[in-house]
C-alpha cells in the first residue's frame, strides 16, 4: 500500500500513481507460495528523485533473482517530511509482517526499531548510527538493523571549500539546519572547525517552523554573505522556498541536498542516493537468503555528486572558475 501524505496536484498526483505501479504488490501473483516482502519506510516526498531512488533499488534487487510479482512484493510508505507519521507508518509495516525493511532516514529506523528488534531492517540516510543507538559498532551492528550511512564529517569541510571557490569574496556563512533533526550535532562541530580554519564568520541558522525561512532574509542583509544547507528532511520538504529565498536575497549557497541544483540552486555536493538505493539492494539480497543484519557491516559512502547550475551563477553575478567545472559530475545551464 502507499499512502499518500496531503492533497497533491495533478501532476504530483501523476508522479505518485507511477511509483504506486512500480511498488505496490502484483495482484494474485503476489500471494503465491514463496512470494518474499519488503517493507519501505521512505521519511521523504514520494515525488521523482524518490522514485528514481526506489527504481534503483528494484533494478538492484533484479539482477540478484528478485522479480516483483513473481518471488518478491512491496509494501512501500512516506513520511512527507513529517516526522509525525513515523510512528504510525511503522507500525503498520511491521503489522503486514515483511521479511525484510527498508528505511530512508534516521528517524524511519527508530520508529521501526521501536516497533521491532526481530525483523530486519536495512537502511539508508542514516548519519552516526552508532550515537543514535540505531547499531553497536560499524564491524558487527549486532542488532536488527544495518546499512549504509549518508554522511561523513569531512563532507562540511568541502561544503565550505566549494563556497569559497565559486564566491571567493564571502566572509560569513550561515550554516541552516534542524535543530531536532537526528545527527545534527555531530554536524555542527565539523562545521564550525571548518569555518575556523577557513577563517570564516559562522552562524548558526536553526529552522524547524515556516516561519523560521525569515532567518534567510535577515542574513541576506549582510554583505558577501554566503549559505549552507546541511542535509534534513525538512530542509529537504521546503527545497523551493530555501531556493526561491536565497536567489531573491543574492545568497551563493551550496546545498548538501543533491535536488537543490535541479530546482535552481547554485551548487549542490552531497552523496549519491540513487547508488546507495542499489547497493543496498545487495544487503536484503541477503538477508533475503538468510543473512543477518547485525553480521553485516555498516558502509559509509563512497561515491558523491558535484552539482553546479550555471544559470543560477550567472544571476548572482558569479564567474564558476575552470577549477570547479573540471571537479563537476554535473553542469546545468
């Protein structure tokens, strides 16, 4: 079942419906004897870059032996953003009994874990899962969960680097994150040693309400002022707006959300999700043939993205050096 968070437009409605076709259980088929479920806990918008993440995952599985409707089923839910329908979502995963979850995001673990320590769950998206209690050790999880993180703290300090490059004149930066969002603190310390070193003015820009979006504003006031935003889901849910507000105010921003480039942000380095979606297909592979969760190691990532909107650069005014061209996985204009 996939439930929708909200009304939606028609065109979003169209993007649902499609991944509602891609991972919704296969009619009768799906109840013949051997079929194997898979749960998914998904804490973002089931818009496209979700489901090219969930295309990932399935091509993954396929080419291991697991073919929906014939041997495997899905049981696919999202969150929205809304930390709020965690609880409930997961209950009622866990309540249609899979073999094996799959959950994107730190707080879509916790809940399941709340509700679960005998099925296994893979995950994705998860940054220090050892301090969020979610496994014991990166070697030997040791408990029902295992997968792949999405962060390591030295990312901040490219973040910070990449600002630098394309807007070498930025003098304070104003780091946007979720106060409440699981990780953050591990985030804030790397980047204020960065920032440190860099010598750069930092300050902190905390948002967790609509009304918090005003902060971009009221830092816009400063002159060779600079943004990061640092990866959450609710960044992630008000993506257009952050956009929207720091092309109005002429903030050079660089977004560790791969689709803030895609939707007109300057510059986006983050991990690549969709990578992440397929190798994790391996780790339910085999769970799937007997494998457990707490023997397979916990991987961090190995492979980011580099995005960079020309069109964006050139309305702030910004000259993208060939140094950052060449670095680029992609250039959009």
């Amino acid at each position: 079942m996939l439930e929708i968070p909200g009304a939606v437009n028609r065109r979003d409605l169209v993007t649902v419906l499609g991944a509602a076709a891609l991972c919704s259980p296969a009619s009768a088929l799906a109840q013949q004897t051997g079929m194997r479920k898979i749960g998914v806990l998904d804490g973002q918008v089931p818009d496209n870059i979700e489901h090219a993440r969930l295309v990932a995952f399935r091509q993954g599985l396929q080419t291991l032996g697991w073919t929906e409707g014939q041997n495997v089923q899905f049981d696919v839910r999202f969150a929205g953003g809304k930390d709020e329908r965690f609880s409930s979502l997961a209950t009622a995963i866990v309540k249609a009994a899979p073999d094996v979850i799959l959950a994107f995001s730190p707080d879509a673990v916790i809940a399941l874990q709340r509700q679960t320590r005998a099925i296994p769950i893979v995950f994705v998206g998860v940054f220090d899962p050892v301090g969020l209690g979610i496994i014991s050790n990166f070697a030997m999880p040791g408990r029902n969960a295992t997968g792949f993180t999405n962060f390591d703290v030295a990312i901040t300090t490219k973040w910070l680097q990449l600002l630098k490059e394309i807007a070498p004149g930025v003098e304070r930066v104003g780091i946007l994150f979720d106060p409440l969002a699981r990780g953050s603190s591990g985030v804030m310390p790397s980047i204020k040693a960065a920032a440190k070193s860099a010598k750069v003015e930092l300050i902190e820009v905390p948002m967790r309400r609509t009304e918090d979006l005003l902060r971009i504003a009221v830092l816009g006031q400063k002159p060779e002022t600079g943004l990061i935003v640092a990866q959450n889901i609710w960044a992630t849910a008000h993506r257009d707006e952050i956009v929207a507000l720091a092309a109005r105010y002429h903030l050079p921003a660089v977004y560790g959300i791969g689709a803030y480039s895609a939707a007109g942000g300057l510059m986006s380095y983050d991990t690549d999700r969709v990578d992440q979606f397929r190798r994790a297909a391996t780790y339910v592979d085999r769970i799937l043939r007997g494998a457990k969760p707490g023997d397979l190691p916990v991987q961090n990532p190995t492979k980011y993205i580099l995005t960079i909107n020309l069109k964006t650069a050139k309305a702030l005014g910004l000259t993208v050096p060939q140094s950052l061209l060449i670095q680029a996985d992609e250039v959009l204009k």
